[in-house]
C-alpha cells in the first residue's frame, strides 16, 4: 500500500451507478454512504470504488474498482478486488474487526457493518446493513490513572492524546463519508509537541498494537508513514479505543506523569 496514484488494469469494468434514495429501502441487504442508499441484488456484485456502482470519490489513489459485494451460498461477502489499497471492517461495536487486504474476502455476518479505508490523505466510510442481529457492545474501560486499556493494550494519556489528534477529522465528521488524515507535522503541532516526540510515541504505539496482533502498522523498509497513520486511525476509531467524547481532552492541559513513562 503507497501514496502512488492507482492505474487499473483495463479489464476492470465499468457501470453506471444505480438510482439513489434518501429513503431506506425494505430490501435484505444495503449500503449507505454520506445518507444516500443503494440496495444490493442478490443476483449482481456490488462494486466500490472511483468508477463503480458506488462512486465514491474522483481520486486518483483509488482503485476503480475496489471492493465488492456479493451473495454467494446464503451469505453476503465483501471482497478486496483492487491490487494496493486495503480495508478495515468492524461489527457496530468495534470488538470484531479484520483487515481486508487485496485478494481477501469475508462474510458479512452483521446487521450493521462499518467499512474504513484510506487512499492518499483520505480516508472513507460507508456501511452496509443486513437482517443479521449486531453483537452486544462491549466498550475500552478507562483505568483511574488516564491511561486506556483494549484487551492486553494499555495507552497512556500522552499516547491516546497522539491517537485523538490524528483521529480528530474523522471523529468531527458526522455519519459516513470523508475526512482527512493530518500529517505527522500536523498532529504534533495540534499537541504542541516536537516533531521528534510525536513520532517517538507513534512508534510505541503502532509496535503496541502490532503485538497485540493489529495488522498493517509495521510495515517493511520503505514503508510510508501515511499509510501507517491511516491504519492506526481506522483501528482506534473502529475499535472505540478513541470517540468523538474524548476531543476535549485535545485542549487540556496535559504533562507526562511518572507513571506514564513507566508504560512507554
């Protein structure tokens, strides 16, 4: 996954959206991005991307045709038809998430699933709602000491304040739709932190969760940092590690404590 701007093969199809609604339809499955809805056909995939049934964005880092939707032996399934980009999917309460790389499927086994993705600077939102029940929530429980746990991850105050001030455009947006990932100068200067202590507590938190079994935030020789950031957006803002209730914390003041040092 890079930066680059995407060229697709020339077999990649191309079909003129369907008519859209502002209404909900009574159909078994359907996708709604930014309020505007599209039922799904049992009988024809549901392409994603820059030229697809769901005509995203006129971007060129994106894929034609990226994902798609199908009903395949009783179930419907997601699949990751690009060759670069990938996709973060979560059930409503942020507990069940997978990364969709290229090649990939899954099944879609909730009533309402989240789909996140990011190409270049911006990352997109839309989901997709069937008959089948959601899960029963199960939210990140704040320790008495400011820092956040996630199952074995524990954050501390400065590290989630890191994660706020990149998630911050995404958190803001109301519903599905876009937003912006802020650079790593951006973020800093949103924290009044050196460049170099924000990417500092970046890497610790990217190696936490990547040990934690997080894909996607390790990345090879080379690897891009915007895609690294993007990633760990879609994570904490899917995983509830990070909600809009938190933004304030931005504009308190705020000082590293003995303790948090401890947990670097």
């Amino acid at each position: 996954m890079t930066d680059s701007p995407l060229s697709d093969s020339p077999l990649a199809r191309s079909t003129a959206p369907q008519p859209r609604s502002t209404v909900r339809p009574a159909t078994s499955a359907s996708v709604e991005f930014i309020g505007e809805w599209y039922p799904l056909d049992p009988e024809t995939p549901f392409d994603i991307g820059r030229d697809a049934d769901l005509d995203i964005d006129d971007n060129q880092y994106l894929h034609r045709r990226f994902l798609q939707i199908s009903f395949v032996d009783g179930l419907w399934w997601l699949a990751n038809v690009g060759s670069r980009l990938s996709a973060t999917v979560s059930d409503p309460s942020g507990t069940m998430q997978a990364w969709l790389a290229p090649g990939a499927r899954l099944p879609i086994v909730f009533g309402l699933t989240t789909v996140v993705f990011t190409a270049g600077p911006t990352s997109y939102e839309f989901t997709v709602h069937t008959s089948t029940p959601a899960f029963i929530d199960s939210s990140p429980v704040p320790s008495a000491g400011g820092a956040t746990t996630v199952g074995a991850v524990t954050f501390t105050a400065s590290q989630k304040l890191l994660i706020l001030a990149l998630a911050e455009p995404m958190l803001k947006r109301e519903g599905t739709g876009t937003s912006e990932i802020p650079s790593s100068a951006a973020a800093a200067e949103r924290l009044g932190w050196a460049l170099s202590r924000f990417n500092r507590k970046l890497d610790n938190v990217c190696d936490k969760l990547s040990r934690a079994g997080v894909d996607g935030l390790r990345g090879g020789v080379g690897a891009l940092a915007t895609n690294r950031r993007a990633r760990l957006v879609e994570h904490a803002v899917l995983s509830r590690l990070v909600t809009k209730a938190d933004l304030p914390m931005l504009d308190e003041p705020h000082d590293d404590t003995p303790d948090e040092k401890a947990l670097r």
